[in-house]
C-alpha cells in the first residue's frame, strides 16, 4: 500500500508542477523575434519598444523591437514614442505589422493610446 500512496503523491506533485509551469508560461504576448519566425498571423499581439517612428498622412510608420529583431508596423493613426514597452495588435502578413491598436504600459496594465 505504500508504494502506491507514495507513488500517487509523486503523480500529485509532477501534475501540480506542471500546471504552475504552464500557467507561468502562457502569455497572449510574442516578441518580435517571434514574430519574424511566422509567415502571418491575424489578430496578434506583440510586445516591444518602438524605434524609428515617423508621421505622414494619418499614418504611422515605426519599427517594433525587443532588443534582438525588429519588425515594421505601420498604424492608421498617431502614436506617441513611449519609453516603456507597448503591445502592438494587428495582422502580420509580408514581413509588415499591421497594427489594429497600439496600446501602452501604464503602470501594470495596457491602454489605448
């Protein structure tokens, strides 16, 4: 009987490892190098510092980094050039980011901006 108590706890524990590891692991957020690895994406969310921002026309044009790639976004709208990190939502198709929202960190959430 022991071995069997000692093993269903060790079956216990291994699932209850694996849940806290996966739940620490699922992020609806990818990094540009990510990114680059997909031939497209619709609806994607990613994460990263903007670069190389310029206006023209209503639109913006800017580079999306993590420090290792980057990737261009262009965006129907205007968007500041924030220090902190923001989540860029769009559809990736042809090597460009097209962006749906650009939303900033602010404090411990995203926002519109």
């Amino acid at each position: 009987m022991n071995s069997k108590k000692l093993s269903l706890a060790a079956l216990l524990i291994f699932i209850a490892i694996a849940i806290i590891t996966l739940y620490y692991n699922i992020s609806p957020y990818i990094s540009p190098s990510q990114l680059l690895k997909l031939d497209y994406a619709n609806d994607i969310q990613v994460v990263g510092k903007i670069t190389d921002l310029k206006a023209q026309n209503g639109m913006t044009f800017f580079k999306l980094t993590d420090g290792n790639a980057a990737v261009e976004v262009i965006y129907k709208g205007s968007v500041q050039h924030y220090d902190s990190e923001v989540v860029v939502v769009g559809d990736w198709k042809d090597g460009v980011l097209y962006a749906k929202e650009v939303l900033r960190k602010c404090h411990t959430e995203y926002t519109g901006g």
